[in-house]
C-alpha cells in the first residue's frame, strides 16, 4: 500500500481553471445568507459578497443559480445576511451542501425569526436586508444580487470563519 501526499480527487495542475484559482487567494469572512419563515425557510453559505457603505448601505452578493435562497429571496425579498465565526464550520458546510444535515441545517442550531428571515442565535453580526429586484444579473455561474441594508448588528469580535483556498482558515489577528 502507498500513502500519496497529494489529494485523489484533485484536478490535474494544467487543467485547472486559473480564474478559480485566483478566487480562491483572495479569501474572506463565510456569510449565511437566510431567508423565509417555517417550513419555507432557505438558506446559502456565501462568501463571494461585499458590503458598501453610504446611506442606504448595500451588500451584493453571488448566490448559485440553481439555490433554494435565490427563490426564496426573490419571492419574499428580505433576507438576514450573517458573519459565521470558527465555531460555525458544521453549519456553514452544511448549508453549502457539503456536510449532510439529518433533518435540515436549520435543526442544527437555535433560530430567531426577524422581519428579515430566520438568523442563526449564535450569529452576533448580521445584516437585515431588502434585495432590489432590478440588480439580478447573471454573471458567470452565479446570479449577482444587490441588497439594501435595513438593520445591522454587530456583535462580539470573535474568530472569523474564513475561507480561502478551499478550506476554512483561522486568522492569526
């Protein structure tokens, strides 16, 4: 038997898409975007957004095409946009579809319901937002969404969870 350093799965070095590469350096602070009530809540692991200040202040975000949140989004609206810290992983990989969630995601922590959507308790960042329906756009494989902040709240400054490269990163500072 032969231990390889190197991961089984991985696409060789010259047929990777360099743009993703390029994504995957620049790094940030993993987002759960949440929307809807009950049963016809959704929510998405994000971390290709921005947030812009200036009165209103906006967030805009790539949220994938084929996502429950985009439908739900655009069906109520309004969304909570949350920053996940190091203790999140679990959720955030399993509202990203990587990690499987016996029941759903949301059983995997408490909720409170805001006139925004479903926000996580252990969120103690987050944004209220109202999405502009006029900013959907297509933009590669994503759909750009552009969002106008309602509330905001920021909480304890604890370790971010971040992603860079394909993998979670704690930060050092």
């Amino acid at each position: 038997m032969t231990i390889h350093t190197e991961h089984p799965f991985d696409t060789p070095e010259g047929d990777r898409d360099q743009v993703r590469r390029i994504r995957g350096r620049i790094g940030g602070t993993v987002s759960l975007w949440t929307s809807g009530v009950g049963i016809e809540r959704a929510g998405l692991t994000v971390s290709s957004y921005l947030v812009a200040t200036g009165d209103p202040a906006r967030v805009v975000g790539l949220l994938h095409a084929e996502s429950d949140l985009l439908d739900r989004l655009e069906e109520t609206g309004t969304a909570v946009v949350a920053l996940l810290g190091a203790r999140d992983q679990r959720l955030a990989d399993s509202f990203a579809g990587a990690m499987p969630a016996p029941g759903g995601p949301f059983r995997l922590t408490e909720w409170e319901q805001t006139e925004w959507g479903p926000r996580a308790l252990s969120a103690t960042t987050w944004m209220g937002v109202r999405l502009d329906p006029a900013s959907r756009h297509d933009v590669g494989w994503s759909v750009l969404v552009e969002a106008t902040v309602e509330h905001a709240e920021v909480g304890d400054d604890e370790a971010p969870l971040v992603h860079r490269r394909g993998r979670y990163q704690r930060p050092t500072a």
